[in-house]
C-alpha cells in the first residue's frame, strides 16, 4: 500500500498541465486524441488540459441525430454556433467564450473504475467552486455539479485502454444566452436550469484564478485516486 501510495504521489507531482486558449472543438479533439495516443504509448504522462472553445453545440454518445436541439439551422448560424458530434458519454452541450473546460488526459491503469473517476472530477470541482465562494454540490439523479436546481458544471469522460479523455465544462462568465439553443444534456426547465459563477456571485470572475484553483484541487486528489487500487478488470 506504500509503494502504491508513493507511486500515486510521483504520478501527481508530475502531471503536467496544459493552457491551449481559445480553440475550436474539432481541433481541440484531433489534439486530445493524439495526446491520448501518446499516454497509451508512454510518450508522455498524465496531462490537463484547460482550453475554451469557440461557441458550438456538442452530441454526445447518448444523443441522436440533433438530440434536443432547439435552435434551427438559420438561428445557429445568425448566432455563430457550429454542432458537432462527438464521441464522449452524455447528450447534448453547450461550450463556448467565459467556460474554462478540463481535458484530463490521464492513466487509469492503476485504479480501473470510471465512477470512482467521475466522482474525483466533480470533487475537483466542488472543491475549487467551494474556495471561490459558491457552496456546489452534486444532485441525485442529475450528472454535473449543482447550485440547488441551477446547473453551473457539466461532465462527460470517454476512455481509451484505459487512457481518460473528454472532461468537465464549468460556466465561468459564459454566455448562457447559447444555452437556448438546446435542452442542455436532456435536463428541461422544469428539471433545472443553467447557471454561471459571475451570476452567482455578482461580478465577471478572474477565469486565470478559476484554472489555477482547479489544477491545485486536481493536484490534490489525483494521489489519493491513484492511491487506491480496485480489481483489476479486463482492458477496454
């Protein structure tokens, strides 16, 4: 347990994280999918990524041919929305200016369980939003991280051989306006609503001190993930 604990440690300490500013998804994913061949071959190790895309409705695996989405071609278009498919769990999302979004490119090789790892990502979250003044939360039933009924983060993860990609969306300064344009990941008005922390907390919000806290946070539990060490499981 020592040794694992320690390795766990090394691990954290030598993440690397990674700023790559504003992108478009389509070439955000081509890069995430060549840094996740690259931890599958050990050419590099774990990374977070922090980057904000420019505005564009994501499909997730869970989602149909246009899942809830409202908007029609000539909406998307006047308001610069581009759609794209995309191969991460979940519905339908929105990304776009004022959201820091997360792309943890980690190896799960040592604790093969992505329930345990979705719940480190919302507690990285919880953690960061909690130090920044908003007490959130997780919600039964509901994916993402919660302000009562409000939804202020939203999480989808896919996994190759064990190698994490995809990640979290958290509403910083967003524009949630753009959140019209869909049932954001299937949750209806009555269900919920959208949510940003420069509403909650009254003012436009330093998006450099939000990703430093969140990398602190990610640094922090990442050993004690790492640290434990579930069944081994066959590879996916």
């Amino acid at each position: 347990m020592r040794d694992a604990q320690e390795a766990a440690r090394v691990a954290a300490a030598m993440l690397t994280t990674i700023d790559w500013g504003r992108t478009r998804y389509a070439d955000a994913l081509a890069r995430q999918e060549a840094l996740v061949a690259q931890r599958i071959a050990d050419e590099i190790g774990d990374t977070l990524v922090f980057t904000e895309h420019e505005p564009v409705f994501t499909i997730g695996m869970r989602g149909g041919a246009d899942a809830h989405l409202v908007w029609s071609a000539e909406q998307l278009s006047r308001e610069g929305v581009e759609v794209s498919k995309t191969n991460r769990g979940g519905d339908i999302t929105y990304h776009g200016p004022g959201q820091i979004v997360g792309y943890p490119i980690i190896s799960l090789a040592t604790h093969r369980d992505l329930h345990a790892y979705l719940r480190l990502l919302e507690q990285v979250m919880i953690n960061a939003l909690g130090n920044l003044g908003l007490a959130a939360s997780r919600r039964e039933g509901k994916t993402g991280i919660w302000l009562g009924k409000r939804k202020i983060a939203a999480i989808g993860v896919a996994v190759r051989r064990w190698v994490t990609y995809h990640g979290f969306a958290l509403n910083v300064n967003a524009n949630l306006a753009h959140f019209g344009g869909i049932v954001p990941c299937g949750i209806t008005a009555a269900e919920g609503t959208v949510t940003s922390m420069q509403v909650e907390l009254g003012h436009p919000v330093s998006e450099a001190e939000v990703k430093a806290v969140l990398d602190t946070e990610f640094r922090a539990l990442l050993p004690r993930f790492l640290a434990e060490n579930p069944a081994p499981v066959p590879a996916v």
